[in-house]
C-alpha cells in the first residue's frame, strides 16, 4: 500500500479506526506497533526528501558562492533570455556596473564569464594562457560555415602553434614588417589620389587600400581597379564571420542541438545561410592560393607568405601542410582586409567630430615632414602627436567589442571565484576601452592622453585580445593605421557637411558582430592647399 496517496492513507485510517473499536485490550500492543510503523515510514521519507532538499540547497549556495554573481537563473533556461542579441558590449557593461568586473552566467548548462577589466583579462588570460587559450565550439561560424579552420576560430594544438610560426615569422616582428613598408607606402599614397577623385567613395577606397596591401603581402597578388574580386569575396567573407560568430547571433550558437534540425524544419532557416556563407569561405580561401600554385608553375610567381612556404617545401607538400600553409594564408587575408578598414573609417570620423585635433596633428606634421613630400614610416619616431593620434583611434572605436570568445580547460579558482572547466570567457575589451576609471572622458577622442608624465594605459594592451591568443598581425596593422592618419592629414583637410551627416557623437553606435564598423557617415575632404593636391598628384606618378 502507497500510504503518500490521499485515497491509501484514507483507508488505513479507517481500518485503524475499525480496529480499535473492535479490537481487545491484547490487540492494543500490535495496535500501537502498527501505527509506528506507519509514522516511522512516514518520517523516513519525509527526512529523506528533506535531506534531498537541503543538499541540493547547499551544492546551489556553494556554486553560487564560488562562481562570479551574475543575472538570476532561470529554471532550465537559465540566462538564454538574458543574453543580448546585438551590441553585446553594452548589456555586458551594464552588468559589470551591478555586479563587477568578472560576471557569470549559464545558458543550458553552458557557463559563461564575461570580464570587464582590463587588468583581470592579463591576470586570466595572459598570465594563465596556458589554461585560457582553448576556442569553443561555435556552430554557426565554426562549425557549419568553417571559421573553425582559420587562426581566430582554430582550437589550440599543435596546427595552432604551427599557424602561429608561420605567421610570426612573415608579420611577427617589426623587422619583418618593414620589408613591406614599400608596399603600405605606394598603396597608401595611391589610396590618396582615389580619395582626391571621388570623396564621397570614402569607405570604397579604404576597404581597397586595405584589400590590396594584405594580397600583395600573403599572395603577392595585385589587384585589379577598384572592384577586385579577391577584394569583394574578403569583404562579404569577413562580414559573414562576424555575423555568424557573435555570441546572440544566431540561437544554434547558444543552443548547440538546435544545428541536427532538419533544413526543412519552421526555424531551421540558418542551416541554408550556413551552406551559403560555407562557400564564400571556401572561395576566399582556395581562390589565391591555387592562384599562386599557377604563379609558381609558371614561372611568374612574386614572393609572398604563401609562396614562400611552399618553396621551403623540398617536396609537394603533403595535405597536411598544404592545409596549414593555405588556412594561415586565409587568416591574414580575412583579418588584414576588415580590422584595419574599421579603425582607418573610424579615423576619418573622429576628425569630423573632433577638428582640433586634427589642426594640432597636421601642424607636427608641417613642423617635422614640412610641404614637399609626404610622410613615411622613417618619420614616426620624430611624430609623438600623431602616434598617440594612432594610439587614440584604436582606443575610441573597438574594432573588436568582445573578442573572441577563449574556453578554458581546467578548473580554476580566480580572486576566490571558480572558472569551471569548459567556460567561455569573454573579454569586453569595448568595456576596457572605455572604462571613465581608466581614461578620462572616455568617449572624447585626445592623443594627449597617452603624453606627458601620466600617460594613460597603451591600449594595445588590450584591443589586440590577449595570451596566446593575440593578434599576430597587430604590428602591421597598427602600422596601416599609422600611414594612413598621418598621409591623410599631411594632405586632407576632414569637416562635416554643411548638413552635419554624422549620425552619431559616440563610438558605442557601430555595427554588431565581433567585427565592428562605424555607422555610415558622409563629410567633406579636400587638398588642403594647391601645393597639397598637386603633391598627391606627383607622388602617384
């Protein structure tokens, strides 16, 4: 008999009613014997599902304790209706105020740290690489479009390693850079005459200069006219990375499962994206490095990361190494030609918003460079307004919000919180750029703060991710950046139009996704002399 239903209980509290009225004063110990045995089954279960209870009470309130406080979980759920879907930084930021630099959350069991300070991510991720450098599974971009083979999205192992040395040794150091400072130099003086012809065509011809350095450089591949294929596939490629990678995206990223829908099931409309956006990849990919094969066969080839490699081989590469040599290739050519685009359009806004310091850059320039030839990378040393003008525009717009997410591979505890195994730590580094504790006035765009006595923070530091997971191409980007600031300010004057089409005063309004852009905006460039046009003009011939 289950006495825990209503009906059993009921009946057996008549039979012991029945039994007493009936029974004799001999039946009163088996009576009585009964009826403990009744409570005593009673209380035992009782005490156990209290017990159950109390444990799991006490295992909540330990995980509570030792995980980092974040958004209250719910039931099954728990974070997924808190995660944002766009603009992550900013509700990661909003969360850090309430609850500190280090927040947790879980979404279908799935931990999630999201680290606001700048400090914390060194002490987590730089001076813990060895533990915070795995990359998660992301399903969307990684998985079903491919991103997974290419450095950004590579799990850590000996192909990342070996990714890492052959980008280390082309655009690791600054020595190595500076074989192509030739390059960055007539594009960017190029990229000059463009905007010189057609400013309106602004964010073309950044997205141009940037498309032919990074060819020239990993392919040895020049481009054709304003509208080269290998150019247009990295642009849609790299905006599809974004889009496919940003932690609210796309749901399947956040619930796994969801990608064995079939492509017919209501819902499962992302797996048709996916196919799409796999082949745009792929031709990103395969597309200049058969290009080069060909090059290479004929005879005709130009030195570049890719032939390179395949010349170091002293046989046909086996399909392993041809893999990492084409994938790495991959990697420059996606980052190179997006990143730098982003800051250098961000550049031109911020002398838009901010004409003082661009009066303040171009008088160096005048005083160090002087009107009759542009300046070049020998000048920089001799340039500290118009580095820390660099500096700036890397810290004022986040090229990259929230990195890529790192996973760490063991438990770890961190200023008494656990890390668990197999969480996604995230670094705002938009947060880390913009926290008032670290600069001042953060939204205001001023090189000043990085001279002086009291220098503020280098944000290298942090816009270029962290451990070993950093950019291996910061050093040629940052000098992209530099060229082109300190050419166009030699040359350009940068001013609203008369309507003021800026659509926006702060770098918080940018595009979504792990790469971000400035808004569209429109503004006014000009020669800012006779001397400086026809300066332009002599420089391209």
């Amino acid at each position: 008999m289950n006495i825990f239903k209503k009906p059993e209980m009921l009946l057996w509290i008549r039979e012991m009613r029945s039994f007493i009225k009936r029974g004799s004063a001999s039946d009163r110990p088996f009576l009585f014997a009964s009826i403990m045995a009744r409570l005593l089954t009673i209380l035992d279960v009782a005490l156990l599902f209290f017990g159950v209870f109390l444990v799991n009470r006490l295992v909540k309130r330990k995980s509570a304790l030792l995980m980092p406080p974040g958004p209250r979980r719910l039931p099954l759920l728990e974070n997924l209706l808190d995660m944002p879907t766009t603009h992550e930084w900013l509700k990661f930021s909003e969360w850090g105020e309430k609850w500190g630099t280090i927040v947790s959350l879980s979404i279908l069991g799935q931990p999630i740290i999201i680290v606001n300070s700048a400090k914390t991510a060194t002490e987590m991720l730089d001076k813990k690489s060895s533990i915070y450098s795995d990359r998660p599974v992301v399903v969307m971009g990684g998985e079903l479009v491919g991103w997974k083979d290419t450095l950004v999205m590579l799990a850590y192992g000996e192909r990342f390693r070996n990714y890492r040395r052959m980008l280390h040794h082309v655009v690791g150091t600054p020595a190595a850079v500076s074989e192509f400072y030739q390059v960055e130099e007539k594009e960017t003086r190029h990229f000059l005459t463009l905007v010189l012809a057609e400013p309106d065509l602004l964010a073309e011809h950044i997205r141009r200069t940037a498309g032919a350095i990074i060819l020239r450089i990993a392919y040895g591949y020049d481009i054709e006219g304003n509208h080269d294929p290998l150019v247009k596939l990295a642009d849609e490629a790299t905006e599809q990375f974004s889009l496919s990678t940003a932690p609210g995206g796309f749901l399947v990223n956040l619930v796994p499962p969801l990608r064995y829908l079939p492509s017919w099931f209501p819902g499962a409309g992302f797996k048709k994206t996916a196919k799409l956006w796999a082949q745009t990849l792929n031709a990103m990919t395969n597309n200049p490095h058969e290009w080069v094969k060909e090059q290479m066969r004929n005879g005709t080839a130009e030195m570049s990361f890719v032939s390179r490699l395949l010349e170091e081989e002293s046989t046909e590469p086996t399909p392993e190494r041809e893999h990492e040599i084409k994938w790495s290739a991959a990697s420059l050519y996606s980052g190179g030609a997006d990143t730098t685009v982003s800051s250098i359009y961000a550049f031109f806004l911020a002398m838009v918003l901010f004409p003082e310091v661009m009066r303040k850059a171009q008088q160096e320039l005048d005083a160090v460079v002087g009107p009759n030839r542009l300046p070049t990378f020998s000048d920089r040393e001799n340039l500290p307004y118009v580095n820390a003008l660099t500096s700036e525009v890397l810290r004022w717009h986040t090229v990259a919000p929230t990195a890529a997410p790192h996973r760490v591979t063991e438990d770890n505890i961190h200023d008494g919180y656990l890390i668990p195994k197999g969480a996604l730590v995230i670094p705002n580094v938009w947060q880390m750029s913009h926290d008032p504790k670290v600069y001042s006035d953060p939204f205001a765009f001023k090189p000043e703060r990085y001279l002086g006595a009291h220098p503020e923070p280098d944000p290298r530091e942090v816009c270029f991710g962290f451990g070993r997971r950093i950019c291996p191409g910061r050093i040629l980007a940052d000098a992209s950046i530099f060229l082109s600031c300190a050419m166009s300010l030699a040359v350009f004057n940068i001013r609203k139009t008369a309507k003021d089409d800026t659509p926006f005063k702060h770098p918080h309004e940018q595009t979504t996704g792990i790469i971000s852009h400035p808004l569209p905006f429109k503004c006014v460039i000009s020669p800012r002399s006779p001397k400086a046009k026809s300066l332009i003009m002599t420089e391209e011939l």
